[in-house]
C-alpha cells in the first residue's frame, strides 16, 4: 500500500508540475519596479473608498497617509499600483512599511498583492500579514509573494486600511524575483518518466499525513462509521493535525475525544494547536491564556 502511496504522490506532483506550464524559474534583476517614496499627490497611485488621502512626514519617513473616519462603511479602503507586461509563472515580491494609531476595528493595515487579466478582473492574490495590531508599536516591514498565474498580464500592490482610525504606509516595494522562462520546444513526441522507490527525495519521509476538520462538525453515528471512519482505516495516515477552540464546552470537548480515539487505533500520530488564538504579547497574557 505504501510503495502505491509513493507512486500516486509522485505522479501527482509531476502533474502538478505540468499542470504550471512548460516554464521554467530563472534569476531576476532585483530593482523595484516601482518608486521607493511617494510623491505629491501620491501621483501613480491610484485611491479607492471613502478616506482621506495625503502625503505626510512620519517618524522622518515620507508616507503615504490613510484615515477612515468613524462613521464611514469599511469597503477595504486602499491605494493601490499597477505594473503590466506580466508572465504567467513569474514570481513578484511586494512590500511595504506601515505604522497605525487607533484601529480598534475591521482587519487593520496590511498590503497585497494582486495579479489581474486583460479585463483588469482578478486572476490570484497573495495577502501579506492581515491584523489590526500591524504598526501598532512601531513601524511593521509586510511582505507578500507568489507566482503569477495563467492569464494574468498586470500585477498590483494593495495598501489597505480596513478599519476606523488611520495608518500609514512608506518605502513600497516590487520585485521581479524569478522570471518564468519557457522549456525548448521538443515536439510531440512520447515522453517517459522514470520513478526510482529506493531514491526518496526526503529521506526523513514518514508518510502521508492530513489536516483534519471532521471532529469540528455534527455527523451523525451512520455517517462516521459507513463515510468517515472506513475511510480513514483505509487510508492509515501517518500524522494527522486537528484544531480545538478554547470555548468548546464539554459536549465539544467529548466528541473530539471519541476522534482521537479512533484515530489512534489506526495508530496515527495526531498534534493539537489552537483555533483562532488571542494575540498575546506578555508572558502573563500567554500564562492566563494557557
């Protein structure tokens, strides 16, 4: 069953692979494809929602500032850039400095990275860290990266501010990491793969694992033993990872423990983390919560 296993994954990634296109990762100059420093106006950046917009000194930095007054609709409020003559497989890096003050709603400052089509829709986003508490102490470096998918022929660099208060944003920055370059034409004609079992390409390897969401919801008795369970006894998984929330009551608590227990006579090694933890930034604030 493993040695089966190992063949499907290979293949699998080997189509996933094929899946990318017939490209290949290059090196790519590091420049910034845009400016390093707003300028007056913001010129070249184009402002969405309902903010005030304005170019402001900050901690002797030239930012770009963004203030959501109380009673205006969070609608992901932004600027944003466009950079055209992209490449599907190309791998763009985006980045950004932000400071906020007094953001006690909504999903905070953060950046993103946008790849759109010729229709200027959506083709993929990649988003950097996504919190109320960025630049709530001092000035948070964000970063977002990905690989361009196919149709898209622009890519975009979001500043947003989803929530009441203001935030500032300075140094922006995009670069072309890896140019996807395309493989040499070599015809139609048939292809051969070779999979070697006694050549791992991990040889700490220990096996298929998952992350499981199962326990989280009501099944009934029926569904668990003829779907869930029959199917995890024939799958044997090595590892599994599950989620608890720390405002499960006892009936929660006690279902979940009916998984492990299953899980266990597949003698499958499961790991617990958190669901939806609080951040924390005192030892005290961590021993409370444990």
């Amino acid at each position: 069953m493993k040695w089966i296993c190992r063949i499907c994954l290979a293949l699998l990634l080997m189509s996933g692979m094929l899946a990318r296109g017939a490209f290949r990762a290059a090196g790519a100059p590091q420049a910034s494809l845009i400016p390093d420093e707003f300028v007056a106006g913001l010129t070249g950046w184009e402002q969405s929602g309902v903010a005030a917009f304005a170019l402001v000194r900050r901690d002797g930095r030239t930012a770009a500032e963004i203030s959501v007054a109380p009673g205006a609709e969070l609608k992901y409020q932004q600027i944003r850039r466009i950079t055209p003559s992209v490449h599907e497989g190309d791998v763009y890096e985006a980045s950004v400095e932000v400071r906020s003050e007094g953001l006690a709603d909504g999903t905070g400052a953060y950046m993103a990275l946008e790849y759109l089509d010729a229709a200027g829709e959506r083709a993929g986003i990649v988003h950097g860290p996504v919190a109320q508490t960025n630049g709530a102490r001092g000035w948070d470096r964000l970063a977002a990266s990905g690989p361009a998918p196919k149709n898209a022929v622009s890519v975009q660099i979001d500043l947003v501010l989803n929530s009441h208060g203001t935030a500032w944003f300075a140094h922006p920055s995009l670069l072309l990491t890896e140019r996807a370059e395309a493989w040499p034409e070599l015809g139609s004609r048939l292809r051969t793969a070779a999979i070697d079992l006694q050549m791992p390409l991990n040889a700490h390897f220990i096996g298929l694992g998952f992350h499981a969401f199962h326990h989280s919801f009501p099944n009934t008795p029926t569904e668990m033993d003829e779907v869930l369970y029959k199917r995890w006894r024939e799958l044997g998984p090595t590892f599994v990872r599950v989620n608890h929330n720390q405002a499960w009551d006892r009936k929660m608590l006690d279902q979940m423990a009916d998984h492990l227990l299953r899980m266990r006579e597949t003698g499958t090694q499961v790991y617990v983390t958190t669901w939806d933890p609080p951040v924390l930034h005192t030892d005290d604030e961590i021993a409370a919560y444990a």
